[in-house]
C-alpha cells in the first residue's frame, strides 16, 4: 500500500486514478497549477475530502444513536450502564461543556455547545482515522485545517461584532487612554497580525502533530507490523486527544473574549 493508498483506493483504483488525476476534469478545476516560492508541486488528491465526508456520516451516525439513547420512559437523560458508542458521544460532549463552562461560563458554554461539540468531535474523529490501517486523516493537511480555522475566525469576529457593535473593532486599537486611543498607531498593526495569526497558527499546529504522528506510525506498522506498533498508537491516541482539547480550547478562549462586553475587557 502506497503513501496515498487507502481502502477506498484499492477498491475502486479506476475511479480513484480518474478522480485524482491533475490533467483531468477535476484536477483542472480545483487543482493547482501555479508554483512560488515554498508552493511547489504537489500531489493532487481528494482523498481527504471524502475521508471527511465519512467522518461527517459517522458523526450522523452517532447522533442518531444518541438520539435513541434519551427516548426513554424514564423521561430524562440518564447515563447509560453500558460503553456504548453513544455513552462515549456524552462523554465526549459533556467534557466539551465542562472545559467551555469553565472558560466562558455555563450560559455561553450552553449556548455555543452545539458549535463546539461539533468542531471537537469532527476534529477527533478525522484525527483517530490516522491509526486505522487504511485509512487517512483529513486533518494531515493544511486544506482542511485551514478551512476550520477561518469558520473559528469568522464565527468569533461575528460574535464581537454582535455582542459590541462597532467596538470589537476599536478594541483593535488598544485601550483608552482618557477619552482617546492614544496607542493605535502602536496596537492597531500589532491586534491585526495577532488575529490574522490565529487561523494560522491552529491549523499549522493541528496539521504538524497529525501528519507526524500519521507518518510515525505508518512506518513503524511497515516495519513491524506485529506488536511493535501498539505503544505508538497508543501514543497516536494521546496526540489525537491533545491536538482536539488544544483547537478547541482555543475556539472556546476567541469565542469568549469575543462575546465580553467593553467595559469586561
């Protein structure tokens, strides 16, 4: 199995070889052809967005789950005596509103779980795919990371610019000094990098550790594919948990600071 092979591939490789080629249909459409500086050329490939696709399907999977799980005559949530795939979902979700509730509050972090839990359990599922043998996680490149990092961007300025208007925006130029923002020439230029930095930042660091990790473990089951590789995926675990706490943390910390009021800042 090659660097770009998955199950799907070897399955269907006809439609995948049409799919994938960069002089076809597709590639000419969505591929990239120019090239400067560190863009080089590059594989095309959708692999992961269809890897995303099942991550999103396996998502509705489990809320449906869920969903059968509370229509009980119970009339309540009441957790589950058995691990089952949706008790591993509530747990999920709930450590998502413990670490939101602790940051924002409970009533923001009531209102935005649905957001929240979201991001977190698409961001897990893409990551744990890279330790299934034959699979690929989508979040191993920049497309899609990049792509959750400007949705936290957007969703984060919109909220500052419904709960303050206009003043998320002076909030840019720094505190006041008096009745004026004497250091905007200062703070300006350096809150516009800081913002523009976020979305970078989270979606370079998701994609580093995941890619790493992905190749780590894909050459170490190439290796030895007996026993060896179990405390590197157990390792693969620990990476994929960390890397979804740390992108979400952060979403809730921009969400929070976003949504306080002038004077709170």
């Amino acid at each position: 199995m090659g660097e770009h092979d998955t199950f799907y591939t070897l399955l269907m490789p006809e439609f995948w070889a049409r799919l994938n080629d960069p002089n076809g249909e597709v590639g000419q459409a969505l591929g990239r052809h120019w090239q400067w500086m560190m863009f080089g050329e590059t594989h095309f490939t959708l692999l992961h967005v269809v890897a995303a696709v099942f991550t999103c399907l396996f998502l509705i999977l489990v809320g449906v789950l869920y969903k059968r799980s509370t229509e009980d005559k119970t009339q309540g949530v009441v957790p589950p005596r058995d691990w089952t795939l949706a008790a591993m979902a509530s747990g999920f979700v709930g450590a998502c509103f413990t670490m939101s509730a602790d940051v924002m509050g409970e009533a923001k972090a009531r209102k935005w779980l649905p957001f929240i839990g979201t991001l977190a359990l698409f961001i897990f599922v893409n990551n744990i795919q890279g330790l299934i043998p034959g699979l690929l996680p989508p979040t191993d490149t920049l497309k899609t990371n990049l792509a959750l990092a400007v949705i936290v961007f957007v969703v984060y300025n919109a909220v500052g610019l419904k709960e303050n208007g206009l003043g998320h925006l002076a909030h840019l130029c720094g505190p006041k000094i008096g009745n004026f923002r004497w250091l905007f020439p200062l703070m300006l230029p350096i809150e516009i990098a800081s913002h523009l930095a976020r979305p970078v930042s989270l979606s370079l660091r998701l994609m580093g550790n995941i890619l790493a990790d992905h190749k780590v473990v894909g050459a170490i089951l190439f290796l030895v594919p007996l026993l060896v590789p179990v405390p590197f995926l157990l390792l693969g675990v620990l990476v994929a948990i960390v890397q979804t706490v740390v992108f979400t943390l952060l979403t809730v910390i921009y969400i929070g600071l976003a949504s306080e009021h002038e004077a709170d800042h």
